[in-house]
C-alpha cells in the first residue's frame, strides 16, 4: 500500500478501544496495522505451517485451498520451494488485503457469518470463497477462519444468497492500465537502476554486476528490444499489481545477455503521457506480482522460485 498513508489500527484494537471507552476505563496503546496483515488481523486462521519448504509438514488451509483449485504452479521451480505454495500465499495475503481495503468482505443477514472472494476458481470453473464464522473467543480476533467453500455449497448458499455473495476484488478503474500502449514514449532512469543504494544491481547477471558501463550498455539495448517486442505482441508486457505504491504497473522482459533468456522485468509505471521504468526485479519477484491480478499469460515469465515480495 502507499507508504504516505498512516496505517490503520486493526479490528481487535477497535473493539478493545470501544469497551474501555464505554466502561471509563483509560485509552489502551493502539498497534499501527502494518500493510499485507489484515488477513490475520481480521480473523482467526487456525493451523499453519510454519516450514514452509518441508513435504511432511501437515498440510494446512493454504495446502487445502491449493487442493481444491484449478491446477497451477505455487511453488515455484526450485527445489527448495517444493511443497511451499509461496505464490498462493501471498496472492491469499494481498487479495484479501485489497477486499478489505475496498470494503468488499460480505457479512451474512444473520451477522453470523463473513466471506470474501477469494478470485480463485475450481477445475469446474466454479467461484471459491473464503468463509468466517463470528469468533466466540473475545480476546481475540472478530472473525474465525471455517472453510474454503465454492458458490454452490449449501453451507455457503444458506447464508449467501446473490445478492450477499461477495464481488471480485480490482486494482484499477481503468482497463487501459493492463496493456502497454506503444504511442506513449517510455523513459528510463538508468541512472537510478543502476545506483548501488538501490540494490537493483544485485539482481543482474554475475558478469554484468560489477561493471556499470557494461551493465549501462546491456540495459539500455535490452530496453530497446523489449519495446520492439511489445509492439510484436502485447502479451509480452504483464500486468502487475504492487502493493506497497497500491497501483497497476507493466513488467517488461529485458535480455541483457542472450536474446533467449529472460533476466529481469523492467517495472514501467505511467506518468502522465508517457511511462517510467524506475527499477528491475528477478523474474521471480515480477511473477508474485503479476500472478495478484491474474495468471500471467506471457511465453516469458514464469512462477517464482524466491521468497515472497510485495
């Protein structure tokens, strides 16, 4: 989210604030929510694996929900990341961040129970949502995490009707935002990309990290071709929603190297008329992003294999 924003309090602070207000009793200290929590703030979540990389752990909600999904690659391609479902993590961590952000967490008539869309769907195409039951616990959080559930399931339906059912989560009003338009000229501060304090430097190839004139020069012709390559096909530039600027930005692929492989996605954000392109990421951390707002369909990047980002 928007680092200029003051953070929220969370649900539990609001409920303890007003109890000791109407008992007279003095205002408690109130924790600032951090960004990409609200989840966990929100309700009570039960078991999870706290090893992530290792098989044998007892699967969890997250094991359960990857289950009961359409087929797709959470773990990444490293050996390491096997069995972690890292990427469905984060996309269940900031999705229901966005849903709550834009007030789109449906409560039930009764009040009893709450749901949100978790934008996933079942190999039959059918809409899964997550669903809390109303905690019984007072010190702790509102809400208790019950089940992962799809649109036709009765203990779903009795309480969520259609017109309770809630709506997808967006990251922009304008659909323009997810395809790069090649008439605007793109600007790159190189200069930026390239500064040590940045660290950007860090995700470039071996061979390019510690010569700036080389890494200058391979920079600047990859963007060149990268354009050239947009304009061949639009799928080449993948949408990616980051949380921390809380908008829409375009990853562009860059080979500094070889024309056959990928190395970093250029982040292109647009200002005003024309783009920006003010840092890279590995393709790995381009792919966490850009999977938040959909499955990328690009012939270039592929899910991540390194620790979450956002």
């Amino acid at each position: 989210m928007t680092t200029d924003k003051q953070p929220l309090p969370s649900p539990a602070d609001l409920a303890k604030l007003k109890q000791n207000h109407e008992a007279g009793a003095p205002t408690p200290e109130i924790r600032v929510r951090r960004p990409g929590n609200a989840l966990f703030e929100y309700a009570y979540m039960g078991y999870v694996r706290k090893t992530l990389a290792d098989p044998a752990a007892k699967p969890d909600l997250y094991d359960q929900l990857a289950v009961m999904a359409e087929p797709e690659d959470w773990d990444g391609r490293s050996p390491e990341a096997v069995g972690s479902i890292r990427i469905l993590r984060n996309y269940i961590r900031w999705t229901f961040e966005r849903a709550s952000r834009q007030e789109k967490l449906s409560a039930s008539s009764s009040g009893t129970y709450s749901a949100f869309n978790t934008g996933l769907a079942t190999p039959q195409q059918e809409t899964i949502y997550g669903l809390f039951r109303r905690n019984s616990r007072s010190d702790s959080q509102q809400w208790a995490f019950v089940s992962w559930v799809e649109a036709s399931k009765r203990e779903f339906m009795d309480h969520f009707p259609p017109s309770l059912r809630p709506e997808f989560v967006t990251y922009t009003e304008d659909p323009a935002d997810y395809v790069y338009d090649w008439r605007r000229e793109l600007v790159v501060n190189v200069d930026h990309i390239l500064n040590e304090e940045t660290g950007n430097l860090e995700r470039f190839p071996e061979a390019l990290r510690n010569n700036p004139y080389l890494a200058r020069m391979a920079l600047k012709g990859a963007v060149d071709a990268s354009v050239d390559r947009v304009r061949r096909n639009y799928k080449a530039a993948v949408p990616s929603w980051y949380p921390t600027h809380d908008t829409v930005q375009l990853l562009l692929p860059l080979s500094l190297q070889s024309v056959g492989v990928v190395d970093l996605a250029l982040v292109v954000s647009r200002q005003g008329e024309f783009y920006r392109g003010h840092t890279v990421l590995t393709t790995a951390m381009a792919y966490t992003n850009a999977r938040l707002l959909a499955r990328p369909d690009s012939d270039w990047l592929q899910p991540a294999s390194e620790e979450e980002t956002g």
